[in-house]
C-alpha cells in the first residue's frame, strides 16, 4: 500500500446558477457568482478516498490550478477525506486562458514530483466540457488510460477499469501507474460533514507556481467570442393529426 493518487479538483460555476454572458462577450460573468467543486471532480475525489479507506492507496492528495479562491475547492476535498493539497496559482491573463493543456502539464510535473502511480481526474468539468485533460495528461506521461470509468479496481499493480462507451460497457485491464477520469455512475459523492470540514482547516495545502514545476503557461487558443444560444421558439399545439401534418408541410419540414 505504498501508491499516492492525485486528485484534480476544478472550481467551477455552481451547476444551478443561470449562466450570463458579459456584454462585451468577452465571456460569462463570475463576480458575484457562486462557485462549487465540478461534480465530475466530487466524483474522483470520492473514489480516491474510498481506495485509500480499503487500504489500496497510502495518500490522497487534491490538486487545482487558479487563483486564491481555489483553495476553498481544495478544503472541499480535504473535508471528503484527502490527506493534503497543492495549490498551482494561476491568475491574470494566464487564469483567464488557462487549458487543459496547461492543466495536462501541470499534472504531468506533479505526478513525477509526488511520484504518484494514480492520477484520478473528472472526465469533464461542467463549464468548459472539454474532456481533454485526463487525456492529454496520460500523453504527457506516457501512462495508459481509463477513461468515462464507471467502475474501478486495483489488482496489485494492475487497474482494471470498467468503461462507459456507446452502447454498452468496455471493461479494460491497465498497468499502474495510470490515468483514470470518473463518469457519473462511477460513485455517489459523500457530503463532508461539519467534523471532517473542521480538521480539513488544519490540513496542509502547499503553495507553488508553474514556474516552480517547468511549465510553459502560453495559451495555443484563442477565444473570438461567446455568445448565449439562440433562444427556443414556443411550441405549437395541434388538435388531430392531419393539422400537425399541414403544419409540418407549411414548415417545409416534409
């Protein structure tokens, strides 16, 4: 029981606050706005702590990238039960256009710096859905992958992972250390309870730059514009079906 697993941690927009778009649509509006752990994150934070309960992993560590606020999303973590936590403090400019590929090669240093033999990340984060770090950090490492995991198992050193794919599951066998994104289905969170948040104050999370870790900040992507989706026109209510037909035909639909 020797592995450490890292624990990506992302502070997003709460998922039931109606998003804003700014008026010059230069992108959605945060001041004032609350903010929560992506759930997709709340998931990998709850499987790593459940490995670490059976006694499979040694150390939990939680990780998130931004500015002073993360730590709050950090302390979250530490309450579900991770032993500590690194803060990379990203702001400015570089928050602003920070990537999944500026996150991958954050986490590619931690890994080989905490020596960790688990990376376990959300397969997506609720503002951005890219769905591209879990990846790209696999690449960055040259570690295997499980991805959109519903169900994961350390055997010795190996992991077997259960994924959700279309139209069924693919249950793969992978050699630590290794990268696995949690989809839904994958656990219930726990909620952290007032004990747990009280000792997760006196938990250490470290501080440091990317600088400190070799990473290149330089966005390779550019926001133009965001722009609200158009809004839905009401619907039409038809007694029979021969007027759903007509109206279909003044549509141009059939």
């Amino acid at each position: 029981m020797t592995a450490r697993v890292l624990v990506g941690v992302k502070r997003v927009i709460d998922y039931a606050v109606k998003i804003r778009v700014k008026p010059d649509n230069t992108g959605v509006v945060t001041d004032g706005v609350k903010h929560s752990m992506n759930p997709f994150c709340e998931i990998a934070v709850e499987e790593a702590v459940r490995l670490k309960e059976k006694k499979l992993v040694q150390e939990v560590v939680a990780v998130s990238c931004g500015p002073q606020q993360v730590q709050e999303t950090i302390r979250t973590a530490l309450a579900m039960g991770a032993d500590r936590g690194i803060h990379v403090e990203v702001s400015g400019k570089d928050y602003d256009s920070l990537g999944p590929l500026q996150v991958s090669k954050i986490l590619a240093a931690l890994a080989k710096k905490e020596e960790a033999s688990l990376i376990i990340l959300g397969k997506q984060a609720i503002d951005d859905d890219c769905n591209q770090t879990g990846q790209m950090t696999a690449a960055l490492l040259d570690w295997p992958q499980g991805t959109f995991a519903s169900e994961l198992v350390i055997e010795g050193d190996k992991v077997k992972v259960v994924r959700e794919i279309d139209g069924g599951l693919e249950t793969i066998k992978l050699n630590m250390p290794v990268v696995v994104t949690a989809d839904l289905r994958l656990n219930t969170p726990r909620y952290a309870t007032l004990p747990n948040i009280m000792k997760a104050k006196k938990k250490k999370i470290a501080n440091m730059k990317p600088g400190d870790l070799g990473v290149d900040m330089t966005s390779r992507v550019e926001v133009l514009r965001v722009d609200e989706p158009p809004q839905r026109q009401a619907g039409v209510k038809v007694e029979s079906v021969e007027d759903l037909v007509s109206k279909l035909k003044e549509a141009g639909r059939i």
